[in-house]
C-alpha cells in the first residue's frame, strides 16, 4: 500500500519495470482471468495499454471526485449505524464495518448498486471472503513443485476450492452484466420482450 503520492510516483514511474511483474500462479491465474488484470499481469505493451486505460479513465482526478457523495453516502451510514449501536450499548466489529464500507464504495462505483444487502449479500461476503483466503494463502506445491502432495493434507486443494470459487464470481459477475443490460434495454437481455 502507497502512503505518498510521492511514493506512488517513485513506484508508478521510476521503479514500475520492478514492481509490474508478479510470479505466476495457478491460483491467481485462474481466479484472475490468466493474469488479465492489472495487478497480475506481465510487464509488455497489454500492461502498459491497462494502466494507461486505469490512470486516464478510472483514477483520474475527475473520475475520483465524481463518486465523492457515493463515498460520502457510505461513511454517513456507517456513522449512523455506528451511533445507534453505541446508543444501544451494542459491541461494534470495526473489521467487519470497515470491509463492508469498502466493498459497498467499490460495488456502487464498479457495479452500479451494493452487493451487500439483500438475499444475496451474505453469499456475495462469503465468496470474497473466500476469493481473498485463497489470493492469500500460500500454497507449497506452487513454490516446490514435488511437495505439492501437501496441499492435500494440509486441506488446501486449491484446484477444487478455486474451480468453485471461480465458477461462482463468474455466475455472480454474468448476473451484474444481466442486470445491466436488461437495464439499459428496459426489459429481457434474451429478447423475450421484444
């Protein structure tokens, strides 16, 4: 994490050969789309056309400022709910309240709407949950390739547990997609209505 923009700077420009290559692996590889995304991906000209696209489109001052009242409206509900736990005398999970802050600011801004709330909002918590443990976790079959019978002992599968974590962010990213454009038309993506 970058404190400074001064640090950001040194990292972006001066040093960004080093800090744009990451190992590969299988893990990250099959929940990241092969290494598609900016963080994963090689150093070479499709690396340089997504950050191009990331620092002009989405992180652009403009951009930034335009979602201010979305961050705006999430911190004032997190203080509220926060002054009504507290008038209750009710233990407040800081952890929890944090991360649900964050993941409502990146699904309105990303997404459109909050995917905390709601009949799927438990689920879509636990399958991020899950997608970071496993971003995170350290498989010794990837860094000794013959030990990679310890993952099966040790519970870490990560093949089988990645395979269905995928699966499922892919279904969950395949429903947003849905919903957008059944927005956009105004009825069924499938031309149902039409």
């Amino acid at each position: 994490m970058v404190s400074s923009a001064d640090a950001a700077q040194e990292i972006m420009k001066t040093h960004d050969l080093i800090f744009s290559n990451r190992p590969k692996l299988s893990v990250s590889d099959k929940l990241l789309y092969q290494g598609k995304d900016i963080s994963t991906t090689p150093y070479g000209e499709y690396w340089r056309q997504i950050r191009s696209i990331c620092v002009l489109q989405l992180l652009s001052n403009k951009r930034v400022h335009s979602f201010q009242n979305v961050r705006t409206e999430e911190t004032v509900i997190l203080i509220n709910i926060i002054k009504k736990s507290s008038s209750l005398s009710l233990p407040v999970n800081r952890s929890e309240m944090f991360a649900t802050l964050a993941n409502d600011i990146i699904c309105r801004v990303a997404l459109g709407r909050k995917h905390s709330e709601g009949k799927g909002g438990t689920r879509f918590k636990e399958l991020l949950g899950e997608f970071m443990v496993l971003l995170g976790g350290l498989t010794v079959g990837e860094f000794i390739p013959w030990l990679r019978w310890l993952n099966h002992v040790n519970g870490f599968n990560a093949r089988v547990r990645v395979d269905i974590v995928a699966k499922e962010f892919d279904r969950f990213l395949d429903g947003v997609i849905e919903e957008h454009m059944v927005s956009k038309t105004g009825g069924s993506v499938h031309g149902e209505d039409q």
